[in-house]
C-alpha cells in the first residue's frame, strides 16, 4: 500500500515510517511517499488558525496524486508565552525550519524563568483524505519542560531543549524507538493507523 506523507521533511517521514510499520499485519507493508518522492512541485500555504486546519490543509492538496493521504502540523506549546509558538513552531525565529535559530529564541524568551513555569507540550494534528473523499483527524500530545540549555544532539527541531516528562530524559537523548512510543507525533500515527484499518477494512 502507497501513502503519501504530505511533507518534505524527511527526519518528519522517518519518524512516521517506522510507527507505521508497526501495523504491517494489519495494513500490510506501506510505502510512505513524500512530496518529493511523488514529484509533487507545488508549496502549499499554511494559512490556518489550528493545527487541524493546517494538516487538513496539506492533506487535500496531497490528495490530489490519488493516494491515500496523511499530513500532519505540529510544534511546541509553552505554558510561559501562553501557548506559543504553537502553530509558528517551525518559522518562530522568522526563517522556515531553521532549528537553532528557533532553538535560541526560545531560550531568550524564557530566559529567568524557574524550571516549574518552564511547562510545554509537544502537539502535533493529523489529517487523512481517503481517495474517495472521506477525511478524518485525530490530535496527539506529550507533555514536558524547556530546559536552560541543550541535552542531546539526537531528534530535531525543540528536542534537545525538551524534556519529557514520559521518559524523564531529553528528546535530544531518547533513542528513536523511546521518543516513538511516547511522542505527541507517535501517539496520533497509531490513532490514525487505528482509523485507517477501521476504514479500509472489508
């Protein structure tokens, strides 16, 4: 079975590849296609207000190849800034996806803040258009802290500076397989690994 990941990160699609396969038995074996790896050349604008809006966003223009379709928006909410940067996670600092200039704005901005205000979770919606039509989302979280400075090089964009609160260690530290089993983006692909068999069952 073909699925499009509607992105083009490919750390993103890793991630979401390896969740998968944990339901070989079920879906059978998936081939999880980026944009890239299905040519497709447009750039899609995110101009929703919410995480859900943005996934359903991706996801219909996906669907346009004829594949099933999942996409998902994510990022970083800190209880200190009132949520942000929430749905700008991955353009805070201004640039789109540059991880240490978003990494050290965040530090700035919490800079003086005591480690029990230092609250956050990772949050993360996915999106699923069906190719004939049908559309569903579901939504996953972790919860943890910002740390004063990095812990780890492992993972990408906040993870060195999250500590999660499942693990009781950094995501700059957690191996693949820990950060998967309790990951705001591990704990929504199961869910919409769980509606997909629901949907494409006989």
């Amino acid at each position: 079975m073909k699925i499009l990941l509607a992105t083009r990160n490919k750390n993103k699609a890793r991630e979401v590849a390896a969740i998968l396969s944990e339901y070989r038995d079920r879906l059978g074996d998936i081939e999880l296609l980026t944009l890239d790896e299905a040519g497709f050349p447009e750039d899609v604008e995110e101009n929703g207000s919410t995480f859900e809006e943005n996934a359903m966003i991706k996801a219909r223009a996906g669907a346009k190849s004829g594949y099933i379709t999942l996409a998902d928006d994510s990022g970083i909410e800190v209880d200190e800034l009132g949520g942000a940067p929430g749905i700008y996670s991955a353009r805070f600092a201004g640039g789109h996806g540059d991880d240490q200039a978003n990494n050290e704005l965040l530090l700035k901005k919490l800079q003086g803040v005591p480690r029990e205000k230092r609250t956050a979770r990772y949050a993360v919606a996915i999106a699923c258009v069906l190719p004939d039509g049908e559309t569903f989302t579901v939504r996953g979280t972790t919860e943890g802290l910002i740390l004063n400075a990095y812990d780890g090089e492992g993972g990408f964009g906040y993870d060195p500076l999250f500590w999660s609160l499942d693990l009781n260690k950094s995501f700059g530290r957690a191996t693949s397989e820990e950060k998967n089993a309790v990951s705001h983006r591990g704990r929504a692909v199961r869910l919409a690994a769980a509606e997909l068999i629901r949907r494409l069952k006989p």
